[in-house]
C-alpha cells in the first residue's frame, strides 16, 4: 500500500520542498497544491523512468553531493577567470569517456553530474559502445580530463549503485 501512494518518496519529498521554496507562501492552500503535486507527479512520469538501481552505499553518496558542490563551485571560478580571460587561450575539445558502467540510470546520472560542472557539457551516452560524449569549453589535455571524470565522478557512481 505504502509503495502505491509513493512510489518513489525521496523524489515525492524534493518535489514537495522544491515547491514550498519556489512557491514562497506558506498559505495552507499553496502547502496542500504542493503535496498533491508531490503525491502526483511521480505516478504520471513513472511509464517514463526506468527502473533505478538501489544506492549500494548511501553515505558515500552524501559526501560525492558534497565533492560535486565543491567542484562545481571551483568550475565557476575557473570558466569565469577562462572566459574574461584571452579567448584565443582556450581550447575546447569533444571528447569521449568509455564508461565502465553498463546502467543506463546511472550512465545518465554521470552524463548529468558531468553538464552541472560548468565548463563541460555531456552530449550524448552512447549505449551501444557506452561511451560519454562530452564537451568541454577548455581541454588542452583531454586525456587528463576523460581521467578526470572516470576517477572523480565514474567511480564513486559504481561504488555507490554497485554497478
């Protein structure tokens, strides 16, 4: 029964808060459109979303959120610097991540973590060679980057879906 009402109740939670924050009214009315809004939603996409592998390793996961801030928020000071900077120093590159992750969920979770680093943008995962085409706006060593991202955000992915 529980399962029914809420298939996926972390993600009914975020809605819910994303919408209390968004909304910026603690009226009743606009709380209660939330919570059906969170108590809906998930039901309506479910046909869309694959089957998402279980987190192996939860802890883990609460300290890559925490590495993924700090990354990002160091790409931000690094595309700006880049950006104001002489554009003909920068050196963007299409580049190719072979994966060794074979779940399609979590493939798109690192295709996403990658695109939320400024500087870098995922294109596509390529399910049949399962390879991650990335962009990137300044590679002067794109081996140093596809290392990059196979050790800082491939790895612990594995680790923390056992995949």
């Amino acid at each position: 029964m529980k399962r029914r009402l809420l298939p996926r109740p972390a993600l009914s939670l975020a809605l819910f808060l994303l919408w209390a924050v968004l909304s910026n009214a603690a009226s009743a009315a606009t709380l209660l459109l939330g919570a059906l809004l969170a108590l809906l939603l998930p039901h309506i996409a479910a046909p869309f979303w694959p089957d998402a592998p279980r987190l192996a390793r939860p802890f883990v996961a609460v300290r890559f959120a925490a590495r993924i801030v700090w990354d990002m928020l160091l790409a931000n000071v690094a595309v700006a610097r880049r950006v104001v900077g002489p554009l003909a120093k920068l050196h963007p590159a299409f580049i190719e991540v072979p994966l060794e992750l074979r779940d399609p969920f979590a493939a798109t979770v690192l295709g996403s973590i990658v695109s939320l680093t400024p500087g870098t943008v995922s294109i596509d995962v390529d399910r049949e060679r399962w390879v991650l085409q990335v962009h990137a706006l300044d590679a002067p060593d794109p081996d140093a980057l596809i290392r990059q991202i196979k050790q800082h955000y491939e790895a612990p992915i594995r680790e923390i879906f056992s995949c």
